[in-house]
C-alpha cells in the first residue's frame, strides 16, 4: 500500500525471547516444533510449523536465523484471507471496489480493463517487499521492531505493493490488488498487527496517454536533460505528469464518491512516499472530519524501467479495507474484523453488496484493566534497551485479541538516581463473553513476568 514507511526505530527482540515465546510459553509437549492450532475455515490450507531451524508457512519450509521474529500468534492468521470470506466485512468493501471499477473503466475489447489479483502469497522477499519499491537499504522500515521476518531472505509482507513490480513486469498495465500485509505496531482500537489493503495501478503508453489531445502527436511522456522539481520527475515531461495526474484525482475522486457518496468533500494534501513522485494523500471530510482515506502518486519511472515497462508512465494508489470498513459500516474495534461470532458476521450477509449497513454492537462486554509498572533497564542510553513495539507484541503474544489497548499512563524520572519507570494500563475485553478478573490476572502476571525475564526491565508491582 501506499503509506509512509518511515517508521520509529525499533530494536528488534533479543533471541531469549523469541526461543521461549516459541518452544515454552505456547508448547504443549513436544519442544521439537509447535503447530499452530485453531479453526480454520479452509480445511485445505497447511497449519503453519515452527521448529527450531525452520518456519513452515503455506506448505513451505523456510530457514530460522538471528533475523527471525514471527511468532504462533501471527502465523497462525496467515492463510484466514478475510477479503476472500463471502459477505465478510473485508470481503464486502473489496467487492464494491471491484465492481465499481469492472463497470466504470471498460478495455478496448469489452472487457474490464482493470484485472484483479486477490490471492497472492503473504509471504515475500525482502526484494519484493522493499527494494522492487525503490527504499533504501538503510530505512527505518525495514527494522525488525517494524516487520515479521521468517528469516533475513524471507517475510510476511508489509505492504500488498511488494507485488506492483512482479505483475507490472508480467505484462500488467491496469490492476486492483488485494490482500492481507503484517506489521508491528500499537495496540488499540484501530490497530491490528495483521490488516488488509488494496490498491491499483494504471500505466500509460504514449499513444494512449496523448491520443485524445489536439496535437498530441507532437507530445511525449519524457524529455531530456529534464530535472527533479515538486512537479514532476526529471525524465517526465510536464504535459505527460499533469495528465497522469488528472486522470488520478478523477479515478479516485469518483471512488470515493461511489463509496462515500456523491455529496463527499473531499481535499489532496502533497506528501511523500518512496516510489511516487509526486506524491498525495486524498481526505474526504466524514462527520464533520477531515479523514485520510488513501495515498497515491505517479510512479516512480525508475520502478517501472527496472521491469521492462521503460515506455510507459503511470500512476498506483493504495487503501486499507479496515479502516472504510469500520467507517462506512461503523465498526467500533479492528479486532472484531477476527470474530467468529454469527452476531457479528450475520450482520454483512446482505443480498446486494452495495447495500447499507450499520454495525449493531454486540452486548457491551465490560472492560477490564490492570496496570503494569517497572524501571526501564539500567543503562547509559535506556532508550536504546527498550522500545515500545518490544513491549506491545510481547502482550499481543501473551494476551492475544483478550487485549483491547495499552497505554502509557506514566513515565517518571527518578529525581537522585535518574532511572525511569514506566506505567501502562492494559485494557482487557473479550469481544463474544464477560471475562473474569481472576483469568485476566492470569494473563496479566505472565506479561509482568516476561517483561522482566526478556525485556530487562524491573517490575514495581
């Protein structure tokens, strides 16, 4: 998708705890591998495989090293594909997409012109996921406290736009991709580790960007001895861009019409992303609100000469399915897109995809929080020893979808030592059913009690 990748640096996790959150806390009784366990949907998809030298993952095996951090908790949601579960949420938003653009934009010989690709593996290189996307090889996004690597070759994908370059090069000049993509983050409402995008590119040769232009024989999509300006790319001639441009903001101001409705306000704000020049973001005001809905760009030409598309010029936008979901059907947690509850998924079972719905919330489970408290580790530089993603998918991996939000309540400085302390509060829900204090607590002192074994930190409990 495309969204800024430039991410907080984040240390990665040290081995003690990825050996104990993968052969201890989850075994159950065999320390040679651990299956991951759940139910699935598709009874035909390989159950993911953690061993101690290798992660297998969709049928296929992939070597551990010191750059492997994916955890039973994350593996086991690769393969669900919820954008493919009929009259899923997910599902819905994807297929109003598709059918908006499958009647809008029409090829020469009747057909849509715009091929979708929904099926594509989550797992990708580090090649595809970042430098087919032109970012460098020293950019905070590749951290391992940002991504879920199998190993320093291979890993879930961050973004579905690790595939633009694969299917550009195979021929592709207009497509819709969808798909599930994995990052390490936050934990509240609108936060999940696993979500899913969709994006599109279009990509235009000469004759068809020009042809309905007076003279536009006489134009062309590069020019020599050009320069990089806020405009434009160096190799692009002007004319080229800003039709490029125009025929962007017109196919996305007509998507967000469609989903949204004609009435939407919508406003582009400049902005920056690695393999788009220039580069937007599209807000549409919703409820009083400027909301940021996509990102998009005209694409980097580099991008498209290194997979033989060196002819042509194009555009590529990306969107996050969850985040219209849970606007457009108002759905008040990212967590319930996970729920196997018949209230919950009987409510998108809708006999015309195009039909309004509204979320009617499950009986209101109440929450329940406990808070943890600890002095960071004590070092010169305790920034450098502790990091906030560490901690956040060391409670996702205990905790699981029991965790609704964590929150920094307190970070003190102790006035004659100068060591800090921190204090969050973990708020803990269980979406289908009332959960008790004493399961919570439970939870609750293995978090206290791992933070301290894996992090470094001392507890003040």
């Amino acid at each position: 998708m495309l969204g800024s990748p430039t991410l907080p640096y984040l240390q990665p996790w040290g081995r003690p705890l990825l050996q104990r959150l993968l052969s201890e806390f989850w075994t159950s009784g065999s320390t040679a591998s651990w299956h991951v366990s759940y139910r699935r949907l598709s009874t035909d998809i390989p159950q993911p495989v953690i061993g101690h030298q290798s992660v297998e993952v969709l049928g296929h095996r992939y070597p551990r090293d010191d750059f492997t951090n994916v955890t039973p908790k994350i593996l086991a949601k690769v393969g669900r594909n919820l954008h493919n579960q009929p009259y899923h949420p997910l599902w819905l938003i994807k297929e109003r997409i598709k059918a908006h653009f499958y009647s809008n934009y029409i090829g020469p010989g009747g057909n849509p012109l715009f091929s979708v690709h929904d099926n594509l593996s989550p797992v990708v290189t580090v090649e595809q996921n970042f430098d087919s996307l032109l970012i460098p090889p020293d950019h905070s996004s590749r951290k391992q406290g940002d991504n879920y690597y199998l190993n320093r070759n291979m890993m879930l994908r961050a973004h579905t736009s690790a595939h633009q370059a694969e299917l550009v090069r195979s021929g592709l000049d207009a497509f819709l991709l969808a798909g599930d993509v994995y990052r390490r983050d936050e934990i509240d409402a609108s936060h999940y580790p696993v979500f899913h995008q969709m994006e599109g590119v279009r990509l235009f040769t000469n004759h068809q960007l020009f042809s309905k232009v007076h003279n536009g024989e006489d134009l062309s999509l590069f020019e020599r001895g050009g320069r990089r300006t806020p405009q434009k790319q160096e190799t692009h001639s002007l004319e080229a861009v800003k039709l490029v441009e125009f025929d962007l903001k017109q196919t996305l101001t007509r998507l967000v019409s469609y989903l949204f409705g004609a009435d939407v306000e919508v406003r582009w704000v400049d902005c920056y992303f690695p393999f788009t020049h220039p580069s937007f973001e599209l807000e549409v005001r919703f409820q009083g609100n400027w909301m940021e809905v996509l990102g998009c760009g005209v694409m980097e030409q580099e991008l498209l000469n290194s997979v033989g598309a060196q002819n042509k010029l194009g555009w590529a936008f990306g969107l996050g399915l969850e985040r219209l979901a849970m606007v457009l059907y108002s759905i008040p947690d990212i967590r319930l897109f996970w729920s196997e509850d018949e209230r919950f998924l009987k409510q998108f079972r809708v006999q015309d995809i195009h039909q309004p719905v509204c979320f009617q919330a499950l009986s209101k489970y109440p929450p329940l929080h406990n808070d943890i408290s600890f002095w960071l580790p004590d070092t010169k530089d305790s920034e450098e020893s502790f990091t906030e993603n560490d901690f956040y998918e060391l409670v996702r991996s205990i905790g699981g979808d029991l965790v609704e939000k964590v929150t920094l309540i307190d970070d003190f400085t102790h006035p004659k030592t100068g060591r800090r302390s921190r204090c969050y509060r973990i708020v803990y829900r269980h979406m289908e059913r009332t959960l008790t204090q004493e399961e919570v607590r439970l939870v609750h002192q293995e978090i206290e009690r791992m933070a301290e074994a894996e992090l470094g930190v001392q507890g003040r409990y």
